[in-house]
C-alpha cells in the first residue's frame, strides 16, 4: 500500500484546517428528534459546523475531543442539563466553552449565536 508523500500530506492538512476554521463549531446534544432538525437548520443558517450528540455522556466525550466553540443541551435521556454543565465546567478541556441550555420547543437563541460569531 503506497503512502501518501510528506509534503502532500500537510498540504492537505493546511487545506482540511483552514477550511474548518472558518465556520465556528457547535455541539447540539439532544434526543428529541423533532426538535434537532430544526435547531440543526437554525445553527448552521447562523454559519455553525455542526455536531450531534443523543445522549449527555456523548456530548462530554465529543466536547472533550472536538472542542466546539460552543455546546447546547437540549433534553438528554442520560441526565439532565445542570449536571451536564457541570461536569462540561469542571473540565479544564471544555470549561472555557460558552454551553446554552435549550428548553423543549424553544429557538435556539439568536442574539448568543450573534455575539458568539462577533467573539
């Protein structure tokens, strides 16, 4: 199996990152599924890249990894939001990342995507 050369490699690199870092990044963990496609279509007609998690534990775990720019909580089978946003706080990885509590039905707020875009 031929590997791709050195230098090809970080210009795809380059390429892949700085693609990436001109959408910011959000992380919609939800399981209600009339909600998400919505608040999908919302976030990423804001100019969000955007993720899923379903369950809370996969949110802390793709926080962690992914780091998004921003994380919101919807309702979660697993546990609930506050003990979500704790455990996203207390984690030197992901404490710095802004989290928005999403309440069942409601938009996601347009004027916390706005400032974060300013940011």
């Amino acid at each position: 199996m031929s590997e791709m050369p050195t230098k090809a490699r970080r210009v795809v690199r380059k390429r892949t990152v700085s693609m990436m870092a001109s959408a910011l990044h959000a992380l919609l963990a939800d399981a209600e599924a009339p909600n998400l496609k919505d608040r999908v279509a919302e976030l990423a007609a804001a100019g969000f890249r955007v993720s899923l998690a379903r369950t809370a534990f996969e949110a802390i775990v793709k926080a962690s990894c992914q780091v998004p720019d921003l994380i919101l909580l919807g309702g979660l089978p697993d546990m609930d939001a506050a003990e979500a946003t704790q455990l996203l706080t207390t984690c030197p990885v992901t404490a710095h990342i802004p989290i928005i509590h999403l309440a069942p039905g409601r938009r996601v707020p347009s004027r916390a995507l706005l400032q974060l875009r300013r940011a």
